[in-house]
C-alpha cells in the first residue's frame, strides 16, 4: 500500500509544530493547533495508534522539528555480525538505539552496545548514515535519520540488558527474524560488505 499519507502527515505535523514555535498571533495558534489535529487523524486513520496517544507524540515535540537519530553498531567476529534479540518484538536487531543528549554519535554506540549485549567496543568508522524514509522499514510518525557505526571489540562478555533477551553473531546468509523498525535485511547485508572490503566509502542515502 501507497504511504503518500504518512509523507502528508509528517509534512502537516512538522509545519503545525513550526508555526506553534514562532507564531504570537492567537488565531494563528489556533489554525496550527487544527493542522496538528488534522495530521494525527491521518495516522490514526492508517495505524493502529490511538489518536489520543498520536496527538501526546505530538504535543511533546516543541521547536522547529527536525528529524530524529538512531545509531546502531556494526561489530564482527569470525565473518559474522552481532546481534541482539529485542524484548519490544522478540526479534533480532543491531545494538543501539536513540542518542541521548550530552553524548556524541560514539559516546552513544559504546554505552549502547556495552548495555545491549555486554560488549566493551570502541568506534572505528563511521559506515553508513541513511533516511529511513529511504529504505523498507514500517511506517513511523517520525522522521528518522540512522547512523551506523563499524565498533572493534575490546572486551567484555555477551550479556542481554534491560531491552534485550539474547545476544548471538550471526552469519551474512542465516539471518533471524530481524526487528525492521530498527534494521532491515538489506541493511545488514550492506553492513558485511564493508566487511569484504574495509576501504568502502561511507553511505550517506
């Protein structure tokens, strides 16, 4: 199915949200309030979000939107990548998450990884900075961009955190059942060629 609403939604959202930021006049307010309703309708119309629910997402998000990063980490051993099982979903995705403010792209991935699955690593490159929008993920209310960061292990033991239940490394062609809300197929399967070949440029799409 067309996700053209979802782009309509997104657009009408980050606008509303734009003129509640700078707008004074109160009838104005009052038309951008209507906008972001209008847009939590679409969502609600298409997903399975409550519309109360999509308009909280909504009013918490203050200031001219941009859109939000998730970083992931890339680790090998043996040819094959790290993975963590997430208790969300049941299903298996990069470690990482959301960056915290405070922390920087690398800062994020070492506290992620190191929670998620008990690794210590430290960044070694940066190999892929992508538009979800770009790729097959499930549609989201959000816009997001996601970094993925090539991490080298340097100690630590495999051990699931809070939001994880297993950890295991897997190989390019025996996959699990993947989390697509946080990566897709065709993604790892990006990350291994940076595998097969350590001089690759960085993606940025």
């Amino acid at each position: 199915m067309s996700t053209i609403w979802l782009d309509w939604a997104r657009r009408i959202q980050a606008l509303s949200q734009s003129g509640l930021a700078f707008s004074k006049d109160i009838y104005d307010i009052e038309r951008y309030e209507e906008l972001r309703t209008i847009s939590a309708e679409i969502m609600a119309e298409y997903t399975n979000l409550e519309i109360n629910k999509i308009k909280d997402l909504f009013t918490n998000e203050t200031g001219y939107q941009t859109p939000k990063v998730d970083v992931r980490g890339v680790v090998f051993k043996n040819d094959q990548i790290l993975m963590v099982k997430e208790n969300i979903d049941d299903k298996w995705a990069l470690p990482g998450g959301f960056c915290d403010i405070e922390l920087s792209p690398s800062e994020n991935i070492v506290k992620e990884i190191k929670e998620e699955s008990g690794y210590d690593v430290i960044p070694v490159k940066l190999i892929a900075l992508l538009d979800k929008n770009k790729h097959p993920h499930p549609p989201e209310p959000y816009h997001y961009y996601k970094i993925f960061i090539l991490c080298e292990i340097i100690g630590g033991e495999p051990a699931a955190g809070p939001e994880t239940n297993q950890v295991e490394f897997f190989a390019e062609h025996n996959l699990p059942p993947l989390s697509t809300k946080r990566n897709t197929e065709s993604q790892i399967k990006t990350m291994f060629e940076f595998l097969r070949d350590p001089e690759k440029e960085t993606i940025v799409d």
